[in-house]
C-alpha cells in the first residue's frame, strides 16, 4: 500500500515535468519561428543607403551621365539598356549587387549571407521584380529598406544581412 | 490529473501513537516514511521548476544583452550622423544630402592639422567597394583610407558605420557625381 501511494507521486511528478517539457517545447518552437523575422538594423539601412549612392559604369543615355543604383534599379523596373556597356539595366544590376555585396560580406567577418530584394507597389499591390540571395541566412537577421520613386511607382528596396 | 492533484493535495499524517523522544526521529513508523517522501517530492518539484525557471530567465536575459547591444551600436551610429553631417565633410550636391562626405574636404583635412575641431578622439575613413588587397593610405597613389584625424591616445574605442565617398569628377569634358562605398570609424575615449 505503501510502495503504491510512493509510486502514484512518482507518477504525479513524472507527469508535471513532462507537461512543463511539453510547454518548453511548444514555447522553443514559437520563439525560434518569430525568431526567423527581420530585425531592423541602423547599420544595414546605412549600408543600403551608400550601396544607394553608388555610382554605377552604366549610363543609360551618355557618358558621363552615370546612374547611381537608385537610378539604375529605376533603369531595370523601366527596363532599359546601359548604352555604354551594351547590357541590360536589371542584368548590369544584378552583376553590380553580387559584386558589392559579395565585398561587403568579405570585408564584414560576421555576415555570412544576405538577401537583396526589390518590390513594385501599385495601388498598395506588391509585386516582386528583383531578387538576389547568397550565403546562409541561419544566424541573427537584421535588415533595412528604403523607398525609391519612379514615375509615382514606389519600387522598395530591402536588404537583409545574417549575422553569425 | 487525478494523479497530480492527489499528488498536491495536503496529506494527513498519522502521528497521534508516536511518543516523540530522541528516538522516534528514526522514522520507524509509516508516517514518518510518508513525510520523508513528501519532503523530498515537493523539494524535487520545487527544484525542478527552479530549473524551468532558470531555463526561461537565461533565454530571456540572452534576448535582453543582444537588444541591448544592438540599442547602443544604434546609438552610437545616431551619433556619428552628428559627425557627418559637419560642414567640414558633408557633401552638397543634390540627391546626396543623407551620409554622403565630400572626398576632397577629407584629402584636405587629412593634411591639415584642425585637431580643434573634432568632438572624437580619432576620425578614420574606410573604402569598401571597390575592393583592394592592401590598405594604402591617402594621398597616395591608389589610396584607400583616410586619417582625418589621430589624437594617438591609445584607450579609444572605434565605432564605425556605412557611408558614401563623392567626389566631383570630369569626363569627356563634363562634371558629374561619383560616389564610392566607405566606411567611417570615430573612435572615442574609452571610459571602463
């Protein structure tokens, strides 16, 4: 009688630890799926904002008009040409990004990838239009974005960093 | 649920025969037995949910430090816009009014001595892209940082952040804006 009350708490305990495991478990698995969200980072919204300025090789024109890449993914969403190089804006920027980027993440220890995208928004209807992924995005994601103007067109443009 | 419920619920101990003399602490009779058992059930629970509860409090507390730091790192990049936005480096041309630092005002300043000037121990300034194999400092051929400014303390702590470099340039006979990815790095006293 003895031996089965001890056995009946024993059981009780065993219970209440695996519910608790069972709440830890539920709790690991929210907290690592809103985990994956971007977090927005002063550092990456600057580094989009000079990526931004840069002066590209390409001119859509003449020489020396040169677009910076603001202008030159206003080129790609207008589907223009680079007269210059004899490229396509969007395949001159995508080249361009892989190139910047790629620097970046050398010259940047603790990033070991990124996602570049750029969204169209007409009448509150995103479509996506560019899209460049490297490297793993396992590690602590911060991003920024910024807003480019073409013709009343918002194009967004977001720039997300993993870091280890 | 019975189970843990009958577990939690307060016991009746069985103590009105036991004549408690030194010798009754031998726990010679059951119920003795049952309040050792239920001692050591509830300490188990009570350390157990310690556990849970440390466990929670260091997820909590990791999540705290890495907020915490990437507040200050914000911080700090709020501070250095203080930096770019002086006369001294700032770019005036439009569509770069916002992080952009006049490369020439830089050369110049990297020359001349105006250490009155600076609110920061030292001003150093990064080119990221195009990308180089050796650091080469200005003005030299090839050159790819800049020191504006060096107090040569030692106990400095750098912070840096993105920026764009510009510079006017001239070809085929026309100006135009050319703007190179920099980093800049303001060191300040170091005061742990």
């Amino acid at each position: 009688m003895l031996n089965k009350k001890g056995q009946s708490e024993m059981v009780g305990f065993v219970l209440i630890v695996v519910l608790v495991i069972v709440a830890i478990m539920v709790f690991l698995v929210i907290s690592i799926k809103s985990g994956r969200k971007d977090v927005e980072s002063k550092d990456v919204e600057n580094l989009l904002a000079s990526v931004m300025s840069y002066t590209t090789e390409c001119a859509i024109v003449s020489e020396p008009r040169y677009d910076s890449v603001e202008d030159l993914i206003k080129s790609c969403f207008d589907n223009d040409k680079c007269s210059n190089l004899e490229k396509m804006a969007c395949n001159y920027l995508e080249e361009l990004m892989e190139e910047i980027m790629g620097d970046i993440i050398r010259s940047e220890g603790a990033v070991s990838g990124y996602k570049f995208n750029i969204i169209s928004k007409i009448n509150d209807e995103e479509n996506p239009f560019f899209n460049l992924e490297s490297g793993n995005m396992t590690g602590v994601i911060l991003g920024g974005q910024r807003v480019v103007v073409s013709e009343g067109i918002e194009l967004i443009a977001r720039l997300s960093l993993s870091y280890d | 649920m019975v189970m843990i419920l009958s577990f939690l619920e307060k016991k009746k101990f069985s103590r009105s025969k036991k004549n408690y003399n030194n010798k009754s602490f031998g726990f010679h009779n059951k119920g003795d037995i049952r309040i050792q058992q239920t001692a050591f059930m509830i300490l188990a629970v009570f350390f157990f949910f310690v556990l849970v509860g440390l466990f929670f409090l260091g997820y909590y507390s990791k999540n705290l430090k890495a907020r915490t730091h990437e507040l200050e790192k914000e911080q700090t990049i709020a501070s250095l816009q203080t930096l770019i936005d002086m006369a001294e480096l700032s770019y005036d041309a439009t569509g770069y009014e916002y992080l952009s630092l006049d490369e020439d005002k830089i050369l110049i300043m990297s020359v001349e001595d105006y250490s009155t000037i600076w609110p920061v121990s030292s001003i150093k300034i990064y080119k990221v892209f195009p990308a180089f194999d050796k650091l080469v400092k200005c003005p030299n051929p090839g050159c790819n940082y800049y020191v504006v400014y060096d107090s040569g303390q030692e106990e400095i702590e750098e912070y840096s952040t993105f920026i764009s470099l510009c510079r006017k340039n001239k070809e085929f006979g026309s100006i135009y804006d050319k703007c190179e990815i920099a980093k800049l790095s303001a060191g300040v006293e170091n005061v742990e």
